[in-house]
C-alpha cells in the first residue's frame, strides 16, 4: 500500500506573511488524515511548521504517521525550507514519541500553573518598582542579541536568530515600555539591583504570561529568580487572573527544576530537526 500526501487547496498566503497548504493523507488514494504545513512567522520561509497531522482512528498505528510527517519534510523541501518545527501537547505521548523517533529534538516547552488565591509575599529585604525609561532603553539593547543567542545555541543561523529576535520585540514590544497589557519590574534585594521581570498580563483569553525572568549575574545563586517569580504571580493575582504561563528553553535545567518546584507543569512541547 502506498500512502501520499494529495493537497486540497492551493497553497495560502495568510496575513502574517506566512503561506500554507492542507493535505490528505491518503492510501491508494482512499483519504486517511490529513496534514497541515506552513511557514514560520518568527523565522520566516527558511522554517516550516507542522500545523496539524492526524491520522483517522480505524488506520493509526500502521505507520501512516510516519509516513505522512515524512511526506511533509519533503514538502517542505520544495518548498525551500531548511528547517522543519512541530508543537505537540503535554499528553499527546505518541505523537512525542513519533517526533522523537523521526529525529525531531526537544526546543523550549511552555508550562502553566493554577495559581491560589492568596498571592505570595516576597522574602525580606526584597521589594520590587517598575523599571524606568533609561533602564528599559538599556535592556531592549541587549535582550535583543541575548534572546538570539538561546537560538543560536541551538543550531539556528545567527542572521535569522537575530532577526527573529527583533521581530518579536517590534511584534510584542510596539509601544516599548508604555505597551499595553506589559509590564517591567525590576527586582531589589536589601537596596541592590537583584533582577527583572518582563510580564503580560493583557486581558485576553490566554493566562498571564513570563516573557523574561533575569538574575543579575552576581546575584546568581541567591533565591532571587525564585523571588522574580514570586513577584509575577502575586501582579497576575492582583489583576484578577488566576493562571500563569511561561517558556523554558530545552537544557535549561536550573529554571526548568525552578519552575517544577513551584507547581509549573507542562503543556506544550516544541521540537525542530534541520532538513538535510
């Protein structure tokens, strides 16, 4: 038996730049799931993303998974994609292992955690303001080429790392510090600069979310990034939220531990493989 990808419409220029296309999977052209490929809005048309790939419940495990993300990879190829990404849930255990088995390598997950109504006091001698203008014109230089490097490190080219990192701030970031539904903190402990905290805590569907938690370097080992994090929970209480997201990159094991010590448990996974 032979199973093929047999697209259903044309491939899609959607509004963010990207373009797409739907798929059947098909075996001896009788329609046994479907896929769904696009481009990357952060990295542009050098990244593909596996949207969605579902195979109907009377033909899943006689490899037709396989062959149809497979299928996609190659898609992808003509499409000029060097790179290919998916995102699979927290329970989805067979399409994780899947991935992994077709060399797929873990990249960040996002975790979330239900918060309790009490928010949580901050230890002695630790207090927290908002960041200033200055500070702020400062970080945004820097957090540019540092938010970068966490994808250099993992094997993407430093022009794209680099532009995709001033992408997002201009996407997330359009009115600086004064942007609406964010907010900057800076973190002191006994009347020291301990860290920053860079939060959303925007009124739409999604939680509240941690884009940046950072210790200053000297400051490192002392409680402070437990503290930040502390800080963030008890803004999204006061905002009348009740839940609380953030990404952590794969092999950052100190915040990893950090954020399951505090109940944070995973929800999504993100993996990548180069298309060789």
């Amino acid at each position: 038996m032979t199973t093929t990808l047999r697209p259903i419409e044309p491939l899609q220029q959607e509004a963010d730049g990207t373009v797409s296309r739907r798929f059947q999977v098909c075996v001896n052209s009788r329609p046994v799931g479907a896929v769904h490929l696009g481009t990357s809005e952060v990295f542009g048309a050098a990244v593909a993303r596996v949207l969605d790939l579902r195979i109907d419940e009377a033909d899943r495990r006689r490899g037709r998974g396989t062959v149809a993300a497979l299928a996609a990879e190659e898609v992808a190829r003509v499409w000029g994609c060097r790179r290919i990404e998916v995102t699979v849930p927290a329970g989805a255990e067979a399409a994780l292992r899947l991935a992994q088995a077709l060399g797929y390598t873990p990249r960040s997950r996002i975790m979330e955690k239900r918060l309790d109504t009490t928010a949580p006091a901050l230890p002695a001698g630790s207090s927290a303001r908002p960041m200033t203008a200055e500070e702020f014109a400062d970080w945004r230089v820097a957090e540019v080429e540092a938010f970068a490097r966490e994808w250099i490190d993992r094997g993407v080219p430093e022009e794209e790392a680099l532009a995709a990192s001033r992408w997002g701030q201009v996407r997330l970031l359009p009115d600086g510090l004064d942007t609406a539904g964010m907010e900057f903190h800076v973190l002191e402990h006994e009347g020291e600069r301990a860290g920053m905290l860079w939060l959303r805590l925007g009124g739409d569907p999604e939680p509240p979310y941690v884009y940046k938690v950072e210790t200053e370097e000297s400051r490192r080992g002392q409680g402070h990034g437990r503290t930040l994090m502390l800080l963030a929970e008890a803004r999204a209480l006061a905002a009348g939220r009740r839940a609380l997201g953030l990404n952590v990159f794969a092999g950052n094991t100190p915040a990893e531990r950090l954020y399951a010590s505090l109940g944070y448990r995973p929800t999504l996974h993100h993996l990548g493989k180069p298309l060789l």
